[in-house]
C-alpha cells in the first residue's frame, strides 16, 4: 500500500510540462496544475492559450493563482522524494548543434525524445514519466528535433500523423475530415516506406549517373594523357623536322657560297693572267720609247730614215675581264633548295603520320561470301564462287567489302594497304552503323570514307559527286591516316611520299573500322590480293 500511495503522491504532484515537482502551482479554469513558469513559458511560445492535458483553448489569457494547497503537498513530497542525480551526471551535455532539453535548467543535457503532445524535448532524466506513467505513455513520442512547431498542424494544433496520397501532403486527424475528407489517406509509417521505395530507385539512378560521369572522367583524363603524349611526340618529332631543314638550309647555302667562291678564284686567276701580260708589254713599250726618243734626236739622218719603219707601234693587247654574275647562280640553288626541301616535308609528313601505324587484321565475319582472306588475316582477294557462308548481321552480302577487327573510337590511327598489280580497289575507313545488306554508293552521307581506282587508269575520292584525283604515276601503297577528334581522314602515296586527298571537318560518333574493297575479277585482270604491308619508318 505504501508504494501505492507513493506511486500516487508522484503522480499527482508532477508538472505535465516539465515533468518535475511543482514549483509555484497554479491551476487552470479547466481544473489542471502546472508550474507558473512552465505555463506562462508554454503560452508565451505558442499564438493560441490552450491546457496542454485536455487541449481546452481560452478564448483570454485566463488569471492564474498559485494553488497553495498543492503547494504545501508539493513541498512535502520533494522533502521525501530522492532524485537520482547520477543518472543526469552521467548523461552528456548537448552540443551546439544537438537537441537539448528544454526541462534542464543548469547543464542542457541532450534530448532524447521529443514529445509531439508536449512540444518539448526530454533528456533522458526528464522523459522518464512518459514511460511510467499512463496519461503521459499515450503522448507522441519521436526523435528529437528542434523545431517542433513544424510537426504540429498549423490549422488544428493537432500532431502531423497521417499522410495524404491525393495532395502528397502530411495531415492531422482532424484534416482527414476536412479539406482531405474524400483523399486516400494512409499512416507515415506506410508513407514512408512507399517514399523509401522511390528514394532507393532514385538512389540506384543516382548511383548510375555518378558511374557513368566517373567513366566519363576516366575518359577524359585518358584523352587528355593521350593528348599530351601525343603533343610530346609532335614537339620532339617537329624538332627533329626543323633541325633536318635548318640543316638542308645550311648545307644548300654552304655549296652555293664554295661555287662563288670559285668563281671569283676562277675570274681573279683570268685577271691575274691578262695583268702579267700587260706589264710585259709595258716594259717592251717602254723600250721602244726610249729606242725612239733616241731616233729623233739623231743628226745621221741616213740611220733615221734606215730605221725608222722598225718603229711602228705594235696593235695594243685585247684584254676583257667579265665580272661574273651570281643572280643565276643563286636562282638555280634556290630552286635546288625548295625541291629538296619539299621532297624533305613530304618525308617528313609521313614518317609523322607513320608513328600511328597500327596493326590491322581483317574480320571474317564481316567479308562478303565472295572474298578470299589469308589465315593470317592480312590479305584479301576476290574469288570467282560464291561460298556458303552464315549470313549474320556484320557480313557484307551484296559488295565486296571486308572491314577491320579493330575499332578506334578516339585519338589518331594508321594503316597501310599494298595495291600493287591491281585494276580496281577501294581502301578507307566505315562507321560501325553502315548498311551492310544493300548495294550502296560509298560516301560520307552512308557512312565510308574511302578512295578508290577504276578502270587501271583513274583515282577517285568517294565522294557525291565523285572527285577526279590528279596522280602523276601509279599507286603501289597506299597509306591511311585518321584523326577522330580532328574530324580527318587523309590518303597518301607512300613510295612517292604524296599526299592524295583528305575529308576534313567530318563529325564522327561512332567507332570507326578500317575498310576495304579488292573489287571482283575482270576477265582474269585484278586478281591481285589487297595487302596490309607493315610499316617501313624511313630515316
């Protein structure tokens, strides 16, 4: 019965705010007791004055007394009542950003519950009433949060319980007969988990674009790694490209500087030459003079008249030194020089391309029935039979066509293809999405970048229309250059290191396949195989 009476006694003499001893009770005009500070602190922070027990809303702020009665008993019973202090001394105080509770009055101690009937936070100490006892156990207990105000129905003072489907909106009991009466209304539990549901397919998409973008930065930083080892192979091999012309230059400017020098030589050694003549024949000259000063004075004139046909004046010496005239000289080097150097730059454009080589091998599955292929797949020809071969989705069925196993989908690549004893021939390069089924005319606009030699006597660039491609002798290797970024496909003439044509400004999306097209047999003409040729880096 003792502990009855006690059990009671608490019970009776609890503050339903702050869950302690009466300090100060005063009563409501519905009959309840709180402690003045709880109360006037509750109506302070709240727009509407209403009991916190039985929600009874006053029109006034109603007067309020301290209830001494209670009072009395109060302080008797905090006399007999032992709080347990080392439980909140154990507890941890609440950090700036945590939920404190709002019942402490020296050390905030971190909330654990928050009571949506209430509107306060407990701690641990504080929140033990809604455990025990039986009014207080039926309140809305949920972790704590600071704003509490925002879990209370703005309209009806009434706690957030429900969920509405229809507006996707949270309501209270009384708004399910109201503006919601007739909307499907379900608990926050359900709600939430069908939310829960949604958040995890959205997480998983999330989790997919946060892939896909980590491809892409993959992608990205290999392309700029690319790029860079691809800058650095350009700037070592431009180098190496200047010094060899400087060098040309050099070297062209040394022999024309040695073949006026030896000119000069050749025109001073002449002038040398003619000098000594004329000096020789000063001296006779001057001889003669002396021999007729001589004359003229003598007083015999029988030796003057007997002497004097000896003294004519012998014919003067023709002498003509040219100075030598370099403009031709230096026009001829010149012209030397610009060949040279040409022949040097077209060198050098292909052993640049060159260092792009890969290795191509051709894919049986995509060659029309009518190609002959070697094992190790680097040649191919055209037979006269048709064999029986599956007709799966990647083969050419109607032309004579056979793509590469390798694919490129970036950066730059190169490949060249022997033509050497044939008649008609198509080399190039074809997206992954051409037509393989039908008989097509070969152009960008269907997916091939390609030329092609027809009759044994004309080159073309397939393009629409076709361009006449003006080679000087035959082709007898042809080399194929791609830059995907760049958007070039470029063709050139390997032993006579020319370049043929190029498609530039092209946009590519898709993987692109080297392609090529040995053509059918003409009355036993063009029998010769395409062959892919290794790369030959000349110096």
């Amino acid at each position: 019965m003792a502990s009855a009476s006690i059990l009671l006694s608490e019970e009776q003499f609890l503050c339903s705010i702050c869950l302690d001893v009466f300090t100060d009770p005063v009563s409501t005009p519905c009959g309840h007791n709180y402690c003045n500070t709880c109360i006037t602190h509750y109506w302070d922070s709240n727009d509407v004055c209403r009991c916190p027990l039985c929600q009874t809303i006053f029109c006034t702020r109603p007067d309020i007394l301290v209830n001494t009665f209670i009072s009395e008993m109060a302080d008797q019973f905090k006399k007999s009542k032992q709080l347990n202090k080392t439980s909140s001394i154990n507890q941890d105080p609440a950090e700036p950003d945590e939920v404190s509770c709002d019942v402490c009055t020296e050390t905030k101690l971190k909330a654990f519950k928050s009571c949506l009937v209430c509107l306060i936070s407990y701690c641990d100490t504080h929140l033990e009433p809604h455990q025990r006892v039986t009014v207080l156990k039926r309140h809305k207990l949920i972790n704590p949060v600071k704003n509490l105000e925002d879990f209370i129905c703005k309209e009806h003072d009434k706690p957030l319980e429900l969920f509405c489907k229809t507006d996707q909106k949270c309501v209270c009991q009384f708004c399910t007969k109201s503006d919601h009466k007739l909307h499907q209304i379900v608990s926050l539990e359900e709600a939430c988990e069908g939310k829960k549901a949604e958040l995890g397919k959205t997480e998983a998409e999330v989790q997919q674009m946060i892939q896909e973008r980590r491809e892409k930065i993959q992608e990205v930083t290999h392309s700029v790694e690319l790029g860079k080892k691809d800058a650095d192979r350009e700037m070592a091999y431009s180098g190496q490209v200047f010094t060899a012309l400087i060098s040309c230059i050099q070297r062209s400017q040394a022999e024309l500087i040695d073949e006026i020098e030896e000119k000069q030589k050749t025109t001073e050694k002449q002038a040398e030459g003619f000098i000594k003549d004329l000096q020789q024949e000063i001296t006779e000259l001057k001889k003669r003079s002396y021999e007729l000063k001589q004359l003229s004075h003598t007083e015999d004139h029988l030796h003057l008249l007997q002497n004097f046909p000896s003294t004519n004046t012998p014919p003067p010496t023709q002498v003509n030194v040219h100075k030598s005239s370099y403009v031709e000289t230096v026009r001829t080097a010149l012209k030397t020089l610009s060949q040279e150097l040409e022949k040097k730059l077209r060198d050098a454009e292909l052993r640049r391309i060159q260092q792009y080589a890969v290795d191509v091998t051709l894919d049986p599955d995509t060659a029309s029935p009518y190609l002959i292929l070697s094992e190790d797949g680097k040649q191919v020809g055209c037979g006269t039979v048709m064999k029986n071969l599956p007709n799966n989705k990647e083969r050419f069925s109607e032309i004579t066509r056979v793509l590469g196993k390798q694919s490129f989908s970036s950066g730059r690549f190169y490949y060249e293809v022997q033509v050497k004893g044939k008649t008609f021939w198509a080399v190039g390069v074809a997206s992954e999405s051409i037509n393989r089924k039908r008989l097509i005319r070969s152009s960008p606009n269907q997916g091939f970048w390609s030329i092609g030699f027809f009759n044994g006597n004309e080159y073309r660039a397939l393009t629409d229309p076709r361009v006449i491609l003006p080679v000087k002798q035959k082709v007898q290797t042809v080399g194929v250059f791609v830059d995907y970024e760049e958007g070039l496909v470029s063709f050139h003439d390997v032993e006579a290191r020319v370049h043929l044509y190029s498609f530039t400004g092209c946009t590519f999306t898709e993987k692109l396949y080297p392609i090529v097209n040995p053509d059918s047999i003409y009355g036993g003409r063009n029998s010769a195989p395409l062959i892919f040729s290794p790369i030959n880096h000349t110096d």
